[in-house]
C-alpha cells in the first residue's frame, strides 16, 4: 500500500496576522542574535517537507519525447554470482533497499531517463514486486522522477482472466493514483509483458472491467500488432533476436504497422522503440541462451539510430538492471558507467528531435459486455484451451513427442495426473492418452475424480528445466526455448510457432522463486551452417520478443 505523503497548507504554518508580536520584541532578538538562534531550528525543519512538495514530477504531453526504461526490483545477496551472471554490478545490492532505489533513479535521470517502468506480478502471493512498486514510487517522488508500470501478464501468482483483472483493477485503486505515476496527457501508462497470452477478444472484455474509457495508455508487446484494436501503442520488448534481424528494417516495419493502426483506428497508438546495449543469458540458459556482444558501445549505438529513425513517440531502454539476460545499461563490474554516459549521449539526441507528432484521439469507450448464458459445468474433469495453439504431447515434457495440437477453447477430458509433476495434465485425445501443459489451459468439472498416475520414466529427463528444454534433431531442424521464469528473465532466441509452455527451473537467487517457468518451445529453421543475417526476419509469434 502507498503511505500518503500529505504537506500541511502553508497557510497553516502561520500565525493569523492580528496575532502580531510587539514591535520592540523582534528588534530585541535581532540586537542579541538570538532571533537566528530560533530561525535555524525552524528552517531546518520546514525545507526538506517543501523539498519533497515541490519535487512531484511534471505532467508529460502525448508529443514529448519520452525515455524511459525497464526496471526490476527482485534482487538479493544471493543473486550476485558469476556462475550465474556475465557481469555484475559496481556495487551489488538488495532490490528492497531504498537507499539503491534512489541511488538507481538519480543515475538514470543522470543518463536523460525519463521514468522506469517496473515489472510487476500483482498484488497476490506476498511477492515483492508489489511492495517495492510503492517504495519506488515514494523514491520517485522525492526526486521528480516518474515510475510506469510494466505488467507481467505470465505473473505465476495469476491462474487465469480473472486474476489479470483483479491485478488490474488493484493496480487503478491503488499505485496508479501516486502523483510519482508517470502519466501522459493525464492517463497513466501501463506496459504489457506477452498479452499474447490471451486473445485480443479476451483483452477487450478485460479492459471493459478495468479501463472502459481508456483513461490508461496500455502498450501491448510482440510481434502481433492486432491487439492495437484494445491497446493504446505497441512496443518489442527485446530486438535481439537469434538468428539476428536488422535493426533497421524492424524498427520502420513495427513503426508503420502501429501508423497503419492509427489511421485504421482513428485514435492515438505509440510506437515505443526499443534500444538495448546487448545481450548474455548464456549462464543461466546454457545451450539454450545466446550472447550479442555489445561491441564497446557500437552496438548500442547501433541500436538507439535504429530506433530514432523510426521516428517513435517513445524510446525504451531494455533494460536498467536485467542482469540475467545481460541486457543491463547499471554501472557494471565490466563495464562501469560507459552505458549510462552513452545513454545519456542518445536520449539527448532523441529528444533534440521530438517525438512522433501524434494527433489526440480516444477510442471509443468499450460498451459492457452482456453477460453470456450459463452454461452447465462439465460432469467429467475437463480442461478447457486458453491459448491460440497448444501443444498435445506423448510424455509430460518439452522433450516429448508432439502427437497433436489444439486450439483454443478445445475441450479436453482429463484423465489422471502424476502429483510429482503437478504442471501436466493427462487428457483424452482422439481415443488415447496424451499431456498438457497445465498453466494454459483452465480446469472445471469433478477435479476429484482425476485418477492418480505415477509417471516410471520421463524421456529426456530434466527436459523440464530451462536450460534442457532444446534439442537439435539431426535433420538440421534447432528447437529453441523461450522462456518467461518466475525471476522476470526469458530468452529472446526463439521463433515459436505454438502455445506450448512447460515447467522449467528459475536461475538461483531471483526472487520469488516460488513457482515453475513458463517455457514455449517451438521449431525454426535454419541452414545447416548456423543462422544467416536476414533483414527481412521476424518472429511468427510475439513471445520471441521477450
């Protein structure tokens, strides 16, 4: 919960004027010095409260030039390794420290960062994500900084809709009302980690609960630009892609689907370019991660051109501190503060030049939905299909064999579970047997009913991880993961082509560490002598972009 910070009137400091003291009393006290004896005590107690009132950050327009950047608040002592980690910080911490909250936010005002956007897992659980939010707002305000919000929507406290919408709903009643909420003609800004995960329709009906009038700017993330019909501008949280994509050619081709969005809609939609420095999550993915030298500098340079030629509305750096994924601009113990002095080089530029100029339009508010007829619960244990295309599979793991694929809203009946594998579901399909993937689909039904399995042997053990969760057929087909684990870090190595996820283990010393990972596999691709620079590549789903 936000603690108010609330200043007394300055009229309230004051003593009513008919109130006036003697006129031989001041005089006294000046010719004995006595006078500044009580002034002092006064002042010193009187100028940090005016320092903090006066330090609420300005209200931003739609054509400003935004910067800001991805911020994450799950570290520990634990966390600072180099079996973990390619680099490490200058001066290694703990997230919930206000003190490094503060020294972070005067860096990246230092670097002509406008704002963090601060990954977030809700309210639920105890996690710290949501405590942490509201110590960084307070932080923020003190220093005239903005604090947005980027909503992870694979959040492993949320089980389905109605938890992103109860997350959502509490995210409206209680951070965004902080004057420190960064806000862009008045409405705040939220950022969405892979709404992908539910359908633009499902989106709709969510914001018709939450944000019917749109008074929020909701920037949706991947390679789909369709949810721009719900969200109000369009980001790529990682453009670093393995096989590498050109720069270029990526930034102008999402910058003019978001234009052809705004004039199909004839409402505001952002363009926010991505910049980052590199990228390294090789340590905690193994054979599944991938490394993009940052070159000295010229690929982050590289990077910010890019982006400026897009000619966005909004630049996002990915990221302040993702250290797992190496994409860090925090003064390292490689690096030092090169990346924050670069950073501070191009946010100067970009904002030399202006954002996007954008019209001001709202979409039309969202209409309440009718509520649809009821509809009997299943008799049987049934799990129901909750993403566009899931994988079937022949053992409950990524590395088994793919027997069939569903859409979604795909009824399934379930037909056992092993409890030491509490992520799959076995379900009835096409007069046999085969696994599903549990966080994406939604159970009903008799769930006591469901048989108790013991699953004797697993193909491919540890498959389950996500450092395990790739293999390479001999047919020169590379499967490659995606992973979203419960640290916040993925890798953005993947072309997938389906919904699948799987259980995978969180790299140690990343808080919460209480629920499994979220792995997507799929097949791309590639010639026999490894990946090609392709201008022209991109992702077919939008969860590569993570």
């Amino acid at each position: 919960m936000v603690r108010s910070q609330t200043v007394m009137p300055e009229h309230t400091c004051r003593k009513p004027a008919t109130h006036t003291a003697p006129s031989h009393a001041p005089r006294a006290l000046l010719e004995s010095g006595r006078w500044l004896l009580v002034l002092l005590p006064l002042l010193a107690l009187i100028g940090p409260a005016s320092q903090v009132a006066q330090a609420a950050p300005l209200a931003q327009s739609a054509s400003d030039p935004l910067v800001v950047a991805f911020y994450y608040t799950w570290f520990d002592q634990n966390t600072w390794t180099y079996d973990k980690l390619s680099d490490l910080p200058a001066e290694p911490y703990v997230s919930s420290d206000r003190g490094v909250m503060g020294r972070h936010i005067d860096q990246a005002k230092d670097a002509g960062i406008d704002a963090f956007i601060v990954a977030w897992y809700g309210p639920g659980g105890g996690n710290q994500t949501d405590p942490n939010l509201a110590a960084m707002l307070e932080e923020a305000n003190a220093r005239g900084f903005k604090i947005g919000v980027l909503f992870e929507t694979t959040s492993p406290f949320f089980g389905g809709v109605g938890d992103v919408t109860g997350a959502l709903q509490h995210l409206q009643s209680t951070h965004v009302n902080h004057p420190a909420f960064l806000r862009v003609d008045g409405r705040p800004v939220v950022f969405f980690w892979r709404p992908t995960l539910y359908s633009v329709d499902t989106w709709r009906g969510i914001r018709s609960q939450v944000d019917p009038n749109f008074s929020n700017v909701w920037i949706s993330e991947g390679v789909d630009t369709s949810y721009l019909a719900v969200f109000d501008g369009h980001h790529l949280y990682s453009n670093t892609w393995n096989p590498p994509a050109d720069l270029n050619t990526t930034n102008q081709k999402f910058a003019g689907r978001v234009a052809q969005a705004r004039e199909s809609y004839g409402a505001t939609k952002y363009w926010v370019a991505t910049v980052m420095p590199g990228y390294n999550d090789v340590k905690i993915r193994g054979g599944g991660g991938f490394a993009r030298d940052r070159e000295g500098g010229n690929y982050f340079a590289q990077s910010w051109q890019a982006a400026i030629a897009s000619n966005p509305s909004w630049i996002v750096i990915n990221s302040f501190n993702e250290w797992p994924e190496g994409s860090y601009i925090e003064p390292s113990a490689a690096f030092g503060d090169m990346f924050l002095g670069l950073s501070a080089t191009y946010s100067a530029q970009f904002k030399s030049g202006g954002g996007a100029a954008i019209a001001f339009a709202l979409p039309a508010p969202i209409p309440t939905p009718i509520p649809p007829t009821p509809t009997p619960p299943p008799t049987e244990p049934t799990a129901y299909v909750n993403t566009a295309l899931l994988n079937l599979r022949a053992a409950p793991n990524t590395g088994a064999e793919i027997v069939g694929q569903v859409a979604t809203g795909t009824a399934l009946p379930i037909s056992g579970q092993d409890p030491n594998l509490p992520d799959w579901w076995q379900v009835g399909y096409n007069g046999s047997t085969a696994w599903v993937y549990g966080p994406l689909v939604t159970t009903g039904g008799p769930m006591e009913q469901i048989a108790t399995l013991t699953v004797a042997a697993i193909e491919n053990t540890g498959a389950n991880t996500a450092e395990n969760a790739v293999s390479e057929p001999a047919n020169a087909t590379l499967q490659l993961a995606s992973t979203e684990d419960v640290s916040g870090t993925s890798v953005s190595n993947s072309t997938p082509n389906n919904d699948e996820s799987s259980a995978g283990a969180a790299p140690e010393g990343l808080q919460p560490a209480t629920a499994a990972a979220l792995v997507a596999t799929s097949v791309i691709e590639v010639a026999p002598n490894g990946p090609q620079l392709d201008p022209n590549y991109e992702p077919v789903h939008p969860y590569l972009a993570r």
